[in-house]
C-alpha cells in the first residue's frame, strides 16, 4: 500500500494508487478482504511486503498482509534463520 508520506520509488507502479486509502486500513482483520484483492494484482506487493516487514508497520495491509499476517512472516523467518544456524553449527 502507497504510505501517505514520502514514497518510495516502487510505489509510483503499485496497484493501490490513487485509491480511497481507506480500503487499507480496515476495522478487523476480516475486513481486509477488498485490500488484498487489490494487493493479488499488484505488481510491487513483494516490495510493498518487505517494506512494511522492514519499517516495522503497524497499522493497515501492506503488500497483501495484515498486521497480524506480518506479524507471523516476521516470526516464522526468525525460526528459519535459528534453525539454520543451528544446522550450521553442527
């Protein structure tokens, strides 16, 4: 989803510009159905994902997630990454 200050370069071709910002910031998580409708066709959702993972978003669905989808990638890399340094260190 487009941030409403400074944006980055890969928002300029993501499919949520110029729509109601709204739609992205919905009351619960299952309303969050018509955002990530729009996210399924976006061509920057990866990025948009990563961007949100990486600056710690809170609010609203970013690249087809929402806070608590973000929330379970965030964690789920972490125990890859610890299981993989384990594997590495034996």
């Amino acid at each position: 989803m487009t941030p409403p200050t400074s944006e980055p370069a890969w928002a300029a071709g993501a499919a949520c510009r110029g729509l109601d910002s709204a739609i992205f910031y919905p009351a619960t998580d299952e309303e969050a159905e018509p955002a990530k409708a729009v996210c399924g066709v976006c061509p920057v959702q990866e990025t948009c994902l990563e961007h949100a993972i990486e600056n710690r978003e809170h609010n609203g669905v970013w690249g087809g997630a929402t806070e608590r989808e973000r929330q379970r990638i965030i964690r789920r890399r972490r125990r890859q990454r610890s299981l993989a340094r384990s594997a590495a260190a034996s």
